[in-house]
C-alpha cells in the first residue's frame, strides 16, 4: 500500500510539472484534487516539501511577499530529477496504482502518460472494485436482518458507490479503446456494421462525484 507521504510527492510532482507553485497556492490545489473528504494540512505539506528538497527533487525558484500579510512565500519548481521521477512513477502499473488515494492522483495525471497504461491503471482499479464490491454485497445479504434499518441503508449506499464508480471506470476504458482504435470505413460505406464509438458518460465525467462518492474500505 501507497504510503501517505508517498501519493503527496506524486501529486506535488505532477503539479509543479505544469509550472511554479508556492506552498499555499500547492495546498490548495491537493485539496482540490484530492476531495472534500481528505483534508491536506501544512503539517503533512511542509515536510514532504522539506524531503523533496533534500532529494533534489524540487528546488526553491523565487520567494514573494505578499500585499496582505507581508510575509514571504518560497515558490517551488520541479527539478530535471523530479521530472524524470514524476515520469517514473507515472510509468508503474501495479496495485498501488490503483489503490484509493493513489488512483485519484494518478487520474488526474493522466494526460502524462500514454493509453496502454492508462487502461491498465483503469481495468486494475475496476477489478478491484468489482472484488471488493463482490465482497461487500455478499456481507450485505448476511447482515441484512441482523443490523437496524439505517445500518443496512448505510450498506447499501456504499454499494451502490462501488457500482457507480464500476460503470464509470467502464465507460472510461470503453472511451480510451475506442479512441486508440484504427478509423473504421465511412458511414456511406458500411450499411449499419460498424458501432458506434462509446462515449464517456455524463456520470463517468463527474469528477467532483467522483471524489464526493468514495468507495467502502475493506
């Protein structure tokens, strides 16, 4: 499993990659990033911050003053190190790829990377979720008579997460294939053979549900 202070160097990474950032302006884009569910503190910012400079990773670019509070502010830039590490990590395919948090920064990421391990990324996290999903309906009908009305309507919310975020993750691997595959013939052409190409659902587009639905843990 991904490690905490892990996943923050991923996304500081991938951020900075786009240009400078100073920590308040990093901050706030994690949390953004990240939902409204998973609050990032300075406390766990700073001190990655403070590693990724020892590393070599980032490197401190200018320091601004602020009009209002007077009070200075390092901006960061990513360093030839930390790009070719952000590319390395962009590159694993593997659990950790596709665990909650780890995933969600991944995603947003995803233009860095090429389409064969996007779809690898995206079929991982929908079986995962298809197992846990598996799991958690099979313990729904156990518990079912067992629980309080609300216990089991809890229940049966975080199923019903899971399956959102199962059919979206399906959409999303439907829409990368069919846009990796070669054009087919003209519609004037062929006489109603060809499929036409799935789109990405207005579901599968939500990115902020995304992050509001989290799926059950194990």
């Amino acid at each position: 499993m991904a490690r905490r202070g892990e996943t923050i160097e991923l996304a500081v990474l991938g951020l900075l990659h786009e240009g400078p950032m100073h920590g308040y302006e990093l901050r706030k884009r994690l949390n953004l990033m990240l939902g409204w569910g998973r609050v990032l503190s300075y406390g766990s910012l700073y001190p990655a911050l403070k590693k990724m400079l020892r590393n070599n990773l980032i490197e401190e670019a200018s320091t601004l003053v602020t009009p209002v509070s007077r009070r200075p502010r390092i901006v960061y830039q990513v360093t030839a190190a930390g790009t070719a590490e952000f590319e390395r990590l962009m590159s694993e395919v593997g659990p950790t790829a596709w665990e909650d948090d780890n995933f969600d920064i991944r995603f947003a990421f995803f233009s860095s990377t090429d389409m064969e391990i996007r779809l690898r990324v995206l079929e991982g996290r929908r079986i995962r979720l298809q197992e846990r999903l598996d799991r958690v309906q099979s313990q729904l009908s156990m518990t079912e008579k067992e629980v309080d009305r609300y216990a089991a309507e809890l229940q049966r919310h975080g199923v019903e997460s899971v399956e959102r975020e199962v059919r979206w993750l399906s959409d999303l691997i439907n829409a990368e294939r069919s846009a990796g595959s070669p054009p087919g013939p003209s519609p004037g052409f062929m006489h109603g053979d060809s499929a036409a190409p799935a789109d990405v659902s207005p579901d599968g587009l939500a990115a902020a549900d995304h992050h509001q639905q989290r799926s059950p843990q194990q």
